[in-house]
C-alpha cells in the first residue's frame, strides 16, 4: 500500500469548515476608522511602550509584535505609533462575528479577531459551492467593515486553521479532502495548531518534518508518544471532526486571571498596590458574573527587566468576596515588593474554581462578618452596573486618580476623547466610529 492509500478517502468536503482569521486585526481596525492611515506603517501599543500589533506595511519594514518602540523607531522613523483601544476593536470583532452570522448560525469566537463557522449543507440554501460562500463571507467583511481576513476551508478545525494561515494577508486557502495529502506536505510541523516547541523537537528526533509525515504513523504511535491532544491532533488532520464548531460562550473556567501593565515603570508603592487591588477587583467581578467562587490565590509582580515573581496560596474557605481576599493579597504584595526596583505590571490569579452553592457553614467562622462582606460586594456590583465599572471600589483605588506626571505613553485612543454628546470616559455608545472629516 502506497503511503497515499493509508490517508482516508475523502470525497471534496464530507463536511465544510470555514476559518476567518482578522489581518493584523488591531492595526487594520485603526485604519479602517481613520482612512488617512492608510498604506502607512501603523503599530499599537504606545500605552506599553512594546509594539502589540504591527500592520503589513510596518512588518514588510522589519517592525514586528513584542519589540520595543525606541527600537521600532529606529528601523522605521515614519512608524505611526497609537495606543490600543480595546473597545473599538471589540466593535469590529462583533461586526465581523455578525457577518458570518448571516451565512450560518453555527459560528465560534475562538478570539477577538479569528473564528470558525461550519457551513456544511449550506449549498442546497445559497446554490453555490462551498469555496463560494466562504469567499462571499471574505467580501463581506472587507465591503462593510474595510478590514480584509484571511480565509481558510477544509474538513475540520486544524485543517481549515492551517488553511487560512497558508496566504496572509487577505488570502483563501482551500483543502479538499482529496488534495489532504498534497496540502499537509508544505505544512512543516512548527505550524501545527496544538503542537508546542517541545513536541516539535521531539517528532523530529523521530525523522518527522512534516504534518504529512505525523499523519502517516500509525494511530496507536500517536497515541503512544503524544497522549490524546497529540491522537485528537492526529485525527483531525486526517479530516476525523474531533473539535465540532461550537456556539456557546465560555461558561467553564479553570482560572480568571487579570494583569495591568503600567503607562511607565514605578516604584512607587501605594501605586502598584492600587493596581494589584483593582487586578482583584476586576477578578472577582468575574468570579460573581460566573456565580464562582475561589479556593486559591496567586499575586505576580514583573520588574522592569521583564522578570517576573510571584506567590500563591490556598484560602481556607471559598469565598466569591473581594474584600474576604483582600487581607491575604495584601500580605502576599508585602512578601514581594521590593522598594529598589521598578516594577511594570501586576497580575492576580483566582484558581480552583467552584459553582457559588450554598455553603456548609464552619462552627468557629465569624458568620455575620462574612454575610456583611458579601453584601458588601452585591451592592459594589449593582452599583458599578449602573453607573460604570470601579466607579464604586476599595480606597486603595483612590491611588489610581491622583495626579501624575503627564508621559507620551499616557494619551488616550481619540475615541476615548472626541466624545458624543452624552458620552462620558467610561460609558460610550456601542457603535464603531470612523475619524473623518465631512
């Protein structure tokens, strides 16, 4: 048996999933709200001080994601360099999300700017091929939102994954299941979905280069050396759906985990313990929306080297409570911080998660103090949902609005400053704007 013949037969495509990946989606997104951006080299991240998104023209210079600006400068002195706006790119994403709505209702958010929809049986509904409603859901986002995304199709998750990652930007990749074992030959293993560093380097200490390669092992094999992610990765780029399209949103959690990076280094220590309190806060606001609770803790703080240092610890009682946990994380920052370094961001883990049921009480717990804390937060909740995020916080956040030292890194994202009538800095209207002059 040729090693073709031990690759299933498939027909074109047993079933039909699409992969739309946003180009440079955070760059694109500036550009297309402010056309006089175009074809320029556009970064964001300015907030950071480190490059977090780069557009093609800034990428075909030599700027790319993580470096910092003073070096992205240097390489590009016409580098047009913006803070992020997260809340306009989120209006985007959801315009975007929308769009391969109207084509099937079987549509994933993997992330803010890529997806995957499954539009399997749908050529009896709009008379066309599969390769033609992926392409109308290509065209659609660039006509109505001007942002282009690449578009991979084929049998299952990885496959169409890998497909849209073939040509960028604003490609389309099709893979039918007959043409599998043509297409996995250009796939080198590094680009693999789920294959980490580590297990590249350990499949190629088996003479594997390619997902053609890894595919043509025997299944027991894949099992054997790479566990089930390794077999699930395995069927799937042989065209088995393991990973089905799945619409509903994300209701499991093993952990919820917020980090601050600041505008500019401090060592300013009533300032970075403002940030690491308004971490938890924002944490266990999570927590409560989930109806959680928590059983463990972990407080990180990274240096201005980059270096990070951080220290976890158990509760003995699940608590769904800011000001519960409180006390602890204060006394994990005081076992961390250190006065003669600069410190960049704060970060607050809440782990072993649990449903929020009725509790087994303990017989030598102050009860009443716990029921005033809870109350505490459900009232801090009610009132920050009508009035706006933090309004309502502990002191400690009252660091956070006292006045600093204006930087270059500190300025807004226009939106957040050309307002509507009506809008403040922390409630604006939930509709994309475009920066033009009329």
């Amino acid at each position: 048996m040729s090693p073709q013949d031990q690759i299933l037969v498939f027909g074109t495509f047993p079933g039909a999933i699409v992969h739309f990946d946003g180009d440079a989606f955070f760059a694109s997104v500036e550009q297309a709200a402010d056309p006089s951006l175009k074809g320029r080299p556009v970064v964001t991240g300015r907030e950071r001080g480190i490059i977090a998104c780069a557009s093609y023209e800034a990428k075909a210079l030599g700027v790319r994601r993580g470096i910092s600006l003073r070096d992205a400068r240097k390489i590009c002195p016409q580098l047009v360099v913006l803070p992020s706006d997260y809340e306009t790119y989120s209006l985007y994403s959801r315009r975007m999300f929308d769009i391969a709505r109207r084509f099937t209702p079987i549509v994933e958010e993997y992330s803010i700017d890529e997806g995957f929809a499954d539009i399997g049986g749908l050529r009896r509904v709009f008379h066309v091929s599969y390769q033609d409603i992926a392409k109308q859901i290509q065209n659609t986002v660039r006509e109505e939102l001007n942002l282009t995304v690449s578009i991979g199709l084929s049998l299952t998750k990885s496959l169409a994954k890998l497909a849209s990652d073939f040509r960028k930007p604003a490609g389309f990749t099709a893979v039918a299941g007959m043409h599998l074992h043509l297409f996995l030959q250009r796939i080198p293993l590094d680009n693999v979905w789920g294959f980490g560093a580590n297990t590249v380097q350990l499949l190629r200490k088996h003479g594997l280069k390619t997902a053609y390669d890894f595919i043509l092992k025997p299944e027991a094999w894949a099992q054997k050396m790479l566990g089930k992610p390794g077999h699930e990765i395995w069927r799937e780029l042989r065209g088995q759906t393991v990973w089905p399209v799945t619409t509903e949103e994300k209701s499991s959690y093993a952990s919820i985990s917020k980090c601050k990076t600041f505008s500019e280094p401090s060592a300013d220590r009533d300032y970075i313990c403002a940030r690491l309190v308004r971490n938890l806060e924002s944490a266990f606001i999570k927590v409560r929306r989930h109806k959680l609770r928590v059983r463990e803790i972990t407080v990180a703080l990274r240096k201005d080297d980059y270096c990070q240092e951080g220290l976890r610890t158990a509760l003995n009682r699940p608590t769904s409570s800011t000001q519960e946990a409180l006390p602890l994380v204060l006394d994990l920052f005081g076992w961390l911080f250190r006065p003669d370094w600069k410190y960049r961001s704060t970060m607050v883990v809440l782990g072993r998660l649990e449903e929020d049921r009725e509790e087994q009480y303990d017989l030598f717990e102050d009860r009443i103090r716990i029921e005033k804390l809870h109350k505490a937060s459900a009232v801090m909740d009610e009132v920050n949902g009508q009035f706006g995020k933090h309004r309502l916080h502990i002191g400690t956040g009252q660091f956070l609005e006292m006045p600093r030292p204006s930087r270059d890194r500190d300025i807004l994202p226009w939106r957040k400053t050309d307002l509507l009538k009506g809008e403040t800095d922390r409630r604006r209207l939930a509709l994309p704007r475009l920066k033009i002059t009329v």
